[in-house]
C-alpha cells in the first residue's frame, strides 16, 4: 500500500506525526536579529494547523553568516526568545527545525570582520556588486575549520533552544552552495572539481554537525536539484552530491532548486510581479529586485514544478527525501508520494493558509487557495513580515515585540 502523507515519519532519532513540513522561507520577523512574537505566532499557526514540522528560516551561525541585520544568529542572546517559539510549537504537536546557514559571498551586511567576504574561490563578486561588494576571498583550511565550527555550535545552539531538527543550508547561493556550484566554485584544491568533489566541504560540515548533535536532533540538509542558471549546477550534479551526503550519513534531503541572485524564478517556479519589487522598504533588495525583472524568462507557475528534476535524485539514492516545488494540492501530494518521496515540504501555501494540512486531512478542501503571485517573497522586507497579501494584513506591533518577552 503507498506511503500516504499523513502516516508519521522517523528521521534519525526524530518521529514526525505526518510528512508534512513547512520549508524554511524567510521570515522577517526579527528585527536586529531579535526573534518577535510575530515570528512565534507565524510557526505556531502552522504547527496547529496540522504540519509535522516546521522551519525557522536562516538562523545563522555567526555574525558574518547574516545576509541582511534583520537575521537571527543563534547566539546566548537569541536563544530564550527562540525557545519560546520552540516551546508554542510543541504545544501544538509539530516539530521545530532550525535552518542554519551561512551566507558567505551573498551577504549585505554594512560590516564584516574580514576585509572581502568568505566564498569557495576568490575573484569578482557579482552578487556583492548590487551592494558595493565587489570582490570575494576564497576560503582557506583554517577558515574551513573555523566556519564548520560554527555551524556545530549552531546546531548545539539550535538543540539548547528546543529544536527537533537542523537544516544544513546548502542551497539557493549561501556558502555551502557556493562550494557545490560550478558557477562559484573553480578550486583546484581537494575541494573542487567535479560535482563529488565540490561537495567535500560540504560533507564535511554535515559530518561535524552530525557528531555533534546526531543522536539528539534530525540533521537534514537542503540542496538545489538545479540551479536553474547558466553555468549552474544541474540536476545530474545534484545527484552526484545526495550520494556523497548519503554516505556521509544525512537523515533527510529537502530538495529545492535555483539561486537566490542568479536564477529567483527557479526557486519559486514563477516570475516575480513587477509590483511586488515596488513593497521592499530595503533599498538594494528593491534594486535587486528591479534588476531581475530584466533578466528573468517569461514563465507561467505549473504544480510540481521541480519534479522531473527531483525524480532524478530519487532514482539516485535510497535514503529520504523531501520534496519542495509547487506541491499545493491534494492530487500534487498524492502524486509526490507515489513517485516515493519521503515528505513534502510546502511554502507558499501554507503562508497563505497555515491550516491548510488540516484541511487536507478533513477534506474540507482539496486546493490551496495561494495562486503563486510571489508577493508574499518580498513582504518579508515590510515592517509585517512575511504574509500572504490575498489575506488581512497581520498585525505589525507583534513584529517589534520580542518573542521572550512577558
């Protein structure tokens, strides 16, 4: 009989009430670093909306790490306000999974401790031009070591907080993912070449965090089935990548695709709307997002959109994966399923219904409302916070409200 999504799900020491998950998709709900009551009540309501996880998006694990001040890095400061989200989650029954990440190259941060920003190879930095940085510093060993220590004690951070599980970030154009993309990636060391050996550093990363805190908390990895640019990774790439974290032990896959700079529309499988650039209240996000409307495909959102590519990566490894890409239906999930995903993992419409697993599971619908017009992307740079603009505008005091507060 197939695996429906609403049977639980064990991965590593980890049992998830269903398969359901909602993905990592960033907030701004934590003004100057500092987690809100709006970022609690965001990942409570889908926690008792019938998820079986839920993921904070990009907590990073240094200062450096942060691609924009309004991010939370897990530090002693941070974590009271991050147990009270963790704690309102269990309550309501789900999983909390921290997505720990550092941003490398694609950051935007006034300052940093280096003179150029970390990356896997050095050289002209095309994402840093959009803010004046325009060089990138590749990474030596002993700056490998000190940045995969950081993620260990991110993810023990992370553990001290609550969290069930960590997402290693190793996607959409962060530092992992510039060690995995042939774009960003022209190492002659151990550390680059093909697409097995791009993901050394990566593996190890996992490796470390896996010591580290394995037999307390799931430790899963997202990666990009395609990077949907030129020169990018594809999706034979990918697969060559999930078998090296495979063997390297990661407990859960959650497949994504695209960049966040090169190629947005492979992320959301969807052109950004003209209007929705217009809303940043963040300067270079609206040029960035200017920017793009000139360069992206005319392309129409189709559900399941990162099938054929993920199909590629399940023939290819045998450990779980989690399917991300335009999954907002009943008969998508189903079908995720039957081509023997693991999990599914959702965004987009669950921000526009975080009730929506329930809903499912009732029957009381069959079809996420959310009609993909990616407004909500860039409403995380609104003074609410990410939310779906089809609904009532959220209430924005509870985004200046640290979450730990009485």
């Amino acid at each position: 009989m197939p695996t429906s999504a609403f049977d639980p799900l064990r991965i590593g020491p980890l049992t998830l009430r269903n398969r359901f998950i909602k993905s990592a998709t960033n907030e701004g709900m934590a003004r100057g670093g500092v987690p809100s009551k709006a970022l609690v009540n965001h990942h409570r309501s889908m926690a008792a909306g019938g998820v079986g996880m839920t993921t904070v998006a990009y907590c990073a694990v240094s200062a450096d790490g942060r691609t924009f001040v309004d991010q939370v890095q897990l530090k002693p400061e941070t974590l009271p306000h991050l147990r009270a989200l963790t704690d309102a989650v269990h309550r309501e029954g789900a999983a909390a999974c921290a997505q720990i990440t550092h941003g490398g190259a694609f950051t935007f941060l006034p300052e940093l401790s280096t003179r150029y920003p970390f990356s896997a190879s050095g050289g002209f930095n095309a994402v840093g031009a959009i803010s004046g940085r325009f060089l990138r510093t590749a990474m030596r060993e002993p700056d490998m070591e000190t940045i995969t220590q950081q993620f260990v004690d991110g993810a023990r951070s992370a553990r001290a907080a609550g969290f069930d599980a960590v997402e290693i970030h190793m996607g959409h154009g962060y530092l992992l993912s510039q060690f995995l993309s042939p774009a960003y990636n022209k190492r002659r060391d151990a550390y680059g070449g093909d697409a097995t050996a791009r993901a050394r550093y990566p593996a190890q990363v996992l490796r470390r965090v896996l010591d580290a805190v394995g037999g307390e908390m799931a430790v899963t990895c997202k990666i990009g089935v395609s990077e949907g640019c030129k020169r990018g990774g594809t999706a034979e790439d990918a697969a060559a990548i999930a078998r090296v974290l495979e063997r390297e032990g990661a407990h859960l896959l959650v497949l994504s695709g695209g960049m966040n700079v090169e190629a947005p529309w492979a992320i959301f499988g969807s052109r950004m709307p003209r209007e929705a650039a217009e809303v940043a209240e963040n300067p270079v996000v609206r040029f960035a997002s200017r920017l793009m409307r000139l360069v992206e495909p005319k392309i129409e959102f189709r559900p399941l959109y990162l099938r054929e590519h993920s199909l590629k990566l399940r023939a290819a490894v045998l450990m779980p994966l989690a399917y991300l890409g335009g999954a907002k239906s009943l008969q998508g999930v189903e079908q995720v399923m039957a081509d023997g995903f693991d999990a599914v993992v959702m965004g987009r419409a669950l921000i526009h219904d975080p009730a929506l697993v329930s809903k499912f599971a009732s029957g009381a619908v069959t079809e996420s409302g959310c009609t993909a017009c990616n407004r909500c992307v860039v409403s995380m740079y609104t003074a609410a916070g990410t939310h779906c603009v089809i609904n009532a505008a959220p209430d924005v005091v509870m985004n200046t409200i640290p979450a730990g507060a009485a």
